[in-house]
C-alpha cells in the first residue's frame, strides 16, 4: 500500500496528460478543446476526490506498517462521505453536459 498508491496516482496522472497532449498535439488547439471536453470535465471534479481518498489510504498504510491502530471507521466516514457525493456530480457530468459538448468539439475537429 504504501508503495502502491503513489505508483499508481503518478500513473494515472501520466496516463491522463498523455492521452490529452497527444490530443493536443495531433489537431492543434480543437485538439486541445477535445481533451478537455473528454477529460477534463470530470477530471476536475474526480482528481481532488481521488486525492483525498489516495491520502487517507496511504496515512492508513503507514500506520500499519508502524503499528498503528486504524482509527474509527466512523470517523473515516466521515472524512470520505463528500466524496462519493462529488464522484456522483462527476459521473452525472460526464452523462449529461460531456455527450453535447463532445459533439460539438467533434463536429468543428472534423468539420462535419
């Protein structure tokens, strides 16, 4: 765990910014409007989400392996909770506004 997660953020970070400069960087600036289209409408709401639940786990991995007690799951909860509302927001986002503006920017890229 306490190697894993920032492996696996560092990752997910270069995943999402290759895949948006590559967008970028084959069509230009609709290139660019295409991957934020794409990636940054929820990426903006599920990034900060995915860093606050990265965070709890990697505290809850260093204290197992010094020997820690866990604190209460109520209190973990707690902390994470708002979280789920925003991963909520980000998947109502990306089925109802990313659809329209993703047409849209496909419509000026190709020029159909």
């Amino acid at each position: 765990g306490a190697a894993g997660i920032p492996i696996l953020l560092g990752a997910r970070g270069f995943l999402l910014s290759y895949a948006a400069a590559t967008l970028a960087r084959l069509f230009g600036l609709p290139g660019a409007a295409a991957s934020f289209t794409a990636f940054g409408i929820t990426a903006l709401v599920a990034v900060p989400v995915l860093f606050v639940v990265s965070a709890d786990a990697f505290r809850q991995s260093l204290r197992r392996l010094s020997g820690e007690r866990s604190p209460a799951w109520r209190q973990r909860a707690q902390a994470l909770t708002p979280g789920a509302g925003l991963l909520v927001l980000a998947a109502a986002l990306q089925q109802t506004l990313m659809p329209a503006l993703f047409t849209a920017v496909c419509a000026r890229l190709f020029c159909t």
